[in-house]
C-alpha cells in the first residue's frame, strides 16, 4: 500500500506528496544518497503540478528538471565507477542510458503534445528509481564502502 505524506508547496498549502523518501533507499554514499532524496523532491514536486492542474507549461518545466538532474546524477555515479575500476559499470551504465532515453523521449513527446503525465507514467519513474536503487545502487554503494 502506498504511503503519502503532505508537502509543503510554494503556496503555503500542503498536498500529498507522491512519494516518501524512507531509510531503505539508502545506499551509505552520502553524496549519492543526498542525490536520490533530491530526485524523489524532483517526482514529488511533478506530480504536486500535475495535481493543482498547472499549467503545460510550468509541468514542463518540472519535467526538463527532472530529466536534467537525472542525467547530473548518473555523471556523478558514473564518474565515481570508472574512477575507482567497478567491475559492474557496463550494466549499470546500461540502465542509465536507458532511463535517460525513455524519459528524453517522454519530455520531447509531452513538450509536442503527444505525452500526457498519467498514473502510469508516475509508477513507472517510482518503479524505476526504487527498483534501480535497491539493486544496482545498493551494490554501488556497497563497493563505493569497500573503498573507504
């Protein structure tokens, strides 16, 4: 069952935020982890848009954001597996690439119209971060404390 906590928005009021950062999604990197709760803010603050009905083109905004700051993070990760030899890099960076791709794409087609932010869309970014996180960020972070 999902769980939603309120969210402070510019407004003053507090709406339900679509997703809520918990301790299990830490992978002990403290620079990766400050990244991912910031992704999770970034989610929550698209969804808080679509649901007060902004308009298209602050949603889009959001989205760009998003996508940004996700492609930010993986640099950083990224950067961190070749400089210190991660054996499992090329799947990881695998996924990356992936990810960056599908939400490009949904940016380009939202931005021409041909997108819109559904339910759907939601549980697939979530899914993807969590399921991302628990695995291969996991064994990151594992190997990133190995180094420490």
């Amino acid at each position: 069952m999902k769980q939603v906590v309120a969210l402070l928005v510019g407004s003053g009021r507090f709406e339900l935020a679509y997703m809520q950062w918990r301790s299990s999604l830490e992978v002990g990197h403290d620079q990766i982890d400050r990244e991912h709760r910031s992704l999770v803010e970034a989610l929550n603050r698209l969804h808080a848009a679509m649901k007060m009905g902004k308009g298209k083109e602050e949603i889009g905004q959001i989205l760009v954001f998003l996508k940004d700051y996700t492609e930010s993070h993986f640099k950083t990760e990224e950067a961190m597996m070749l400089k210190h030899g991660y054996p499992a890099a090329p799947g990881h960076l695998a996924a990356h690439a992936d990810l960056v791709q599908q939400v490009s794409a949904l940016v380009t087609d939202y931005h021409a119209g041909k997108a819109l932010l559904t339910g759907a869309v939601f549980d697939f970014l979530e899914g993807w971060l969590v399921k991302h996180i628990m695995s291969e960020d996991k064994a990151l972070g594992d190997f990133m404390k190995s180094k420490a």
